[in-house]
C-alpha cells in the first residue's frame, strides 16, 4: 500500500547531512544514469530507509533520496557450534 510523503527541501537537506554524519552505512557505490548507459559512481549515505545519493563525499546538500519500503536488515545471531566442532578447535 503506497501512502503520500510530503518533504519540502529543507527537510531532505537537514536529513541527507544527517545521514552523512551519523548514517548507518556510508561509502560510493555506482548509480546508473537516466538515459540507462552509463554508470557514475555517487556518494551514498543510509539513515533508517533512507538513501541518499551525493554528487561527491563532499557536497552538502543531497542529489536525490530513495525510500527502501519493507527492507528489513537485522543482525542474525551466529549458530552455535556442534560439540564435535569444539574438540577439533581444541586440537588445534
């Protein structure tokens, strides 16, 4: 179900350098380009299900945002190893 989301440009712009300071995940990745191709790679920045895409690490107003509905990433406990497995780290 899509629901309307109003931003005026000051909200993006203060969220977007949220992001680039205090985001979750932040680095370069390659974005395709509009007329499908060329890739150009764009500083990214996630804050929630939020990313925003910059010209360069150094801009300071975003260049665009994509909103990541229903994505869910959660850490997933590692499984614990059988008994047999910790005598041959023991060996070891």
């Amino acid at each position: 179900m899509q629901k309307g989301l109003r931003l005026n440009d000051g909200h993006v712009t203060y969220l977007g350098l949220l992001a680039k300071k205090d985001g979750t995940r932040r680095g370069s990745l390659s974005k395709k380009s509009s007329d499908n191709t060329k890739w150009h790679t764009k500083w990214f920045a996630l804050l929630q299900n939020m990313l925003f895409y910059f010209e360069n690490e150094s801009s300071s107003r975003p260049s665009g945002l994509y909103l990541l509905e229903g994505c869910i990433c959660d850490r997933a406990p590692s499984p614990k190893p059988s008994l047999s497995a910790k005598d041959c780290l023991e060996k070891q």
